[in-house]
C-alpha cells in the first residue's frame, strides 16, 4: 500500500520554479508552477502555484508527475 502522501511533513521542502507553455490568448507570459520533493523521500513531490503561494500544494509519486508528462530531473 502507498503511503498517505498528506501525513508526510513538508514544511523544509524546497521548491523550485517550473515554467512553459503560454498561460494567455495573446500568447504573453508563461504559465509556472512551483515543484520540490517531499524531504526524507525518494519519490514524492509538492507542486503549488506560483501565482498564489499561500495555497496548499498538491502531493504526487514520481510516477503520478512522469505519467502526466512532469519531468522531475530538475528537483532535488
């Protein structure tokens, strides 16, 4: 069984910027998300939204971010 990626502490995670793709009609500006993985963990990770840092992030498995199209190469 996975383990509750919600119970894990997350509060010395380090989040790094992630940015591509317009987030516009005009085609101006990029969309980003913030990304980090959860310490004391191989694989999981945090993305939260760049625009709005006081929400929650979200949690998910390496494999969750790589079946989305998510490379996580750049997160230590």
């Amino acid at each position: 069984m996975s383990p509750n990626l919600y119970a894990l502490p997350s509060a010395n995670a380090t989040l790094v910027r992630l940015c591509g793709g317009n987030n516009n009609e005009d085609g101006e500006g990029e969309a980003c998300m913030l990304i980090g993985r959860i310490p004391g963990t191989s694989d999981a990770y945090l993305i939260a939204d760049s625009k709005n840092p006081a929400a929650s992030p979200l949690r998910f498995t390496e494999a969750e971010l790589r079946a989305a199209g998510i490379d996580t190469t750049a997160v230590r």
